[in-house]
C-alpha cells in the first residue's frame, strides 16, 4: 500500500523507578519522621492519581456513549465532533476509538478524516508489538482490558473493509485491494469440539468466510484488469452466498457503471456474562433480529429492478460463529481456580474454628480472600465497536447521461437522495450510504 501520513500512537509503558531514601548501610529507623512523610505523599499521589484517573475514564465513556446515541441519530457531524478528542489519546482505546471516529466520519462523508481514523486503527490491528510485557502480564494477573484493544476477528475484517471501501471510492484499487486482502486472514475452526485436549488445541487454521472481502476483491481485481482472479473471488463469494449470483452478473454488464455499498442496522452487543462476567456473549443472535430486509433502490422516483437481494454480510451471524471470535481460556481458568480457592478456604476456616485452630482457620480466610480477588480479576474485556452495522448491501447501478437521483431504502429505512450529473466520459463512481 501506498505510505499515507496519519496520526501515530506511542504507546508508554510505565516503570518502576528505585528511590534511594537514605545514604548506604543508614537504617531506616534513624529516619521515622523522613519514612512516615514519604509514605504518606505516595497514599496521597496515589488516591489523586486514582480519582484523575477514574474522572479520565468516566469523561471517555460518557462521549462514546453521547457519540453512539448521535450516530443512530443520524447526527453524524456532531458524532464525530465528541468522538474526536479520544482519537488522540494513545491508551489501549486508541484504536477502538479511531474505528468508532472513522465510522461517524465515513457516515458524515469526511473521506480524508475516515481515512486517517481506520488507517491508523490498521496499522495498530497488524502490529505484533503493542500486547507485550507489562501489559500482558496486566492482563493475566489484574484485568483482560488493560491490553490495547485489536477487537475480535470480525472486528478487524470490517475495520479493513472500511479502509479498503475509502480507497475504492478515491479510485485507489490498488490500496483498496491490499486492503481487502487483509481482511481474509485465515481463521481458527473447531476442529475436535470432543476432544480431551485443551480448547486452544482444539482447533484447526481455516480460509476466511467474509464474503463482503472477496465480493470486493473481486472488484478491484475486475477493475484493474485481472478478470480471471476477479471470477475466482467473485465465486468464492458466490458459493458463501448463492443469493449474490445475480449481483455478481450484474457487475458484468457493460451498462453498469457505478456500485453503492448501503449500511443498514446496529451491529451486535457486547455484554459480561458467568458468574464473575468471566465471559462475553454478542446479542441480538441472528434467529432473534430475524433475517435482514432486504434492498431497495429508486433512481429519478423509479424503482430499479433486479438491485433486491440478501446481505452481503451480516455481522450478528459472524460474532456468533466460533471461528470469528477471539478464544481465551485464561479468565475461564482463573475463575475455576478463585472459586475454588474460596470454598476450600471457607471449608478450611470453619473447621479450625470449630476446632479452636487459630492458624488454620487464618489460613482459610486467607485463601478464601485469595480465591475471592482471582475470581474478580477474571472478569472479561467487554470493548466493542459500537458503530457496526447489522448488514452491508453493495448494489450495481447503471446511471444514465444526465441527473440522477438516487436513493436506497432497507427495512423502512430511506436515505436522502443523491444526486448524481453523469456524463459517459465519466469514471465508475462508488458510493456509500449509512442508513440511520
């Protein structure tokens, strides 16, 4: 891909600094007065820098939100006018927060800024060095959020796709193909769901089934001249799709010289769930939302016929499957290990207080308390991108010499017209609608 100028993250890793308090071989009890006042300027540092930090954290989960509720609203400007001051921050959100950004900016027809916002969010998704050190071993030992948030695999498929879709419409198919190509890495499938091994053994590694990649792998491929791997991705996706045969015909015809990419609905919600939230679940399932509307297109108050059809993807069905979610038997684990811990404990404490045994019945409560933090520590990261769309819809149209007005309509959802002069020495023009 060609080198883009975007914001950077540098992400800071805090360290411990030794602080020598007093000359060599000088006890620390020739100093009472020096060693109290030090410890309380560390209790003080620490509850202000706990309460600024709590306040920072708050302010940010209250602009996702007030930026969410303005997206659904059709308020797109004003969305990413909250979301813009996070994008800034380099924390474990910053790539969370530039997708979130990049996805109000795209909607509000912001290009240059969508573009910065998802490449930036791509360049931190590939990178094999932000989760390391301190930052894994927070992870494990106090809270799975700590770590910089990369989201689930379906998250970073649409991520790309975004960034892919943003060079198509510039007329860039050479980025928008290696874009594309990115967000078909391959995937873990279930292999042995019976087996005794561990879970993360358990799986096989397999091709991508994101057919909204390779339906526009195959256009960037038709584009740029390659028809023979544009029909193998073209029938890759068909044979994930079959509902998608007469779009794909369609990109055939010599009169089609424009395709618009519609995003319809709320994607799916991340929510805790176990005992100690341990796990997170993604709802609505697919059975529940029922299948997605389908596509309806008007050019000039006429209804085009043959632009019907099902969903090019449909994000509630994928972060139901195994294969596009993230597996990590750690939190799982930890809750086992801090559930047993506090009743072995309990039972330990009762018995030496009913046998008058003071270190047993300490040693239990001990445990318990022990058992009791491990089972809170399991608790899982619950971050999504909030912004996805329930289905995306990528329609062929033929526009002809002149004006049109076009507008798409999905489950009672009408966008604002578009209008387009178009002349036949005119480019392929490729739009984007979200539809509120």
């Amino acid at each position: 891909m060609k080198r883009e100028k975007s914001r950077t993250a540098v992400f800071c890793t805090k360290q411990d600094h030794a602080l020598k308090l007093y000359p060599s071989g000088t006890s620390t009890d020739d100093h009472p007065r020096v060693g109290t006042k030090f410890s309380r300027v560390i209790l003080a540092f620490s509850m202000v820098w706990f309460a600024v930090s709590m306040t920072a954290c708050s302010e940010s989960q209250f602009r996702v939100r007030q930026a969410v509720e303005l997206y659904y609203a059709g308020e797109y400007h004003q969305a990413a006018s909250v979301m813009a001051p996070l994008i800034t921050k380099p924390n474990s959100d910053f790539a969370l927060n530039n997708c979130r950004y990049g996805s109000c900016a795209l909607a509000d027809g912001n290009l240059k800024h969508a573009e910065q916002a998802f490449l930036t969010a791509y360049r931190i998704m590939n990178s094999v060095n932000t989760n390391t050190g301190s930052r894994v071993l927070g992870a494990v030992v106090f809270y799975d959020g700590l770590k910089v948030w990369k989201g689930q695999p379906f998250e970073r498929a649409m991520a790309f796709y975004y960034l892919g879709l943003i060079f198509l419409i510039k007329g860039e198919y050479e980025n928008a193909r290696a874009s594309f190509q990115n967000s078909l890495f391959r995937l873990r499938k279930y292999s042995r769901p019976n087996s005794s091994l561990p879970p993360a053994e358990r799986f096989a590694r397999a091709d991508s089934n994101f057919t909204l990649g390779y339906f526009c792998l195959g256009l960037c491929n038709l584009k740029l001249g390659h028809p023979n791997l544009a029909r193998a991705s073209f029938q890759r996706a068909k044979s994930l799709n079959p509902s998608l045969a007469s779009v794909i015909t369609r990109m055939y015809q010599p009169q089609t010289n424009g395709i618009i990419f519609v995003d319809y609905g709320r994607g799916p919600i991340r929510r805790p769930a176990g005992m100690y939230g341990q796990q997170t679940v993604f709802t609505p399932t697919p059975w529940q939302a029922g299948p997605p509307p389908p596509l309806i297109m008007w050019d000039n108050n006429r209804q085009i016929r043959g632009v019907s059809q099902g969903a090019m993807v449909n994000t509630l069905a994928l972060a139901q499957e195994k294969r596009w979610l993230t597996i990590d038997t750690i939190r799982q684990a930890k809750a086992i290990v801090g559930t047993g811990l506090m009743a072995g404990g309990l039972a330990a404490s009762t018995y030496g207080a009913y046998h008058h045994d003071e270190t047993l019945a300490l040693a239990g409560l001990g445990a318990s308390l022990l058992g009791a933090t491990i089972a809170a520590s399991s608790q899982a990261d619950a971050r999504y991108w909030q912004m996805l769309p329930r289905t995306v819809y990528a329609a062929p149209i033929h526009l002809t010499r002149g004006q049109n007005v076009i507008r798409v309509q999905a489950g009672g959802q009408v966008s604002a017209p578009i209008s387009i002069n178009y002349s036949p020495s005119s480019s392929y023009r490729i739009f984007y609608v979200r539809l509120p």
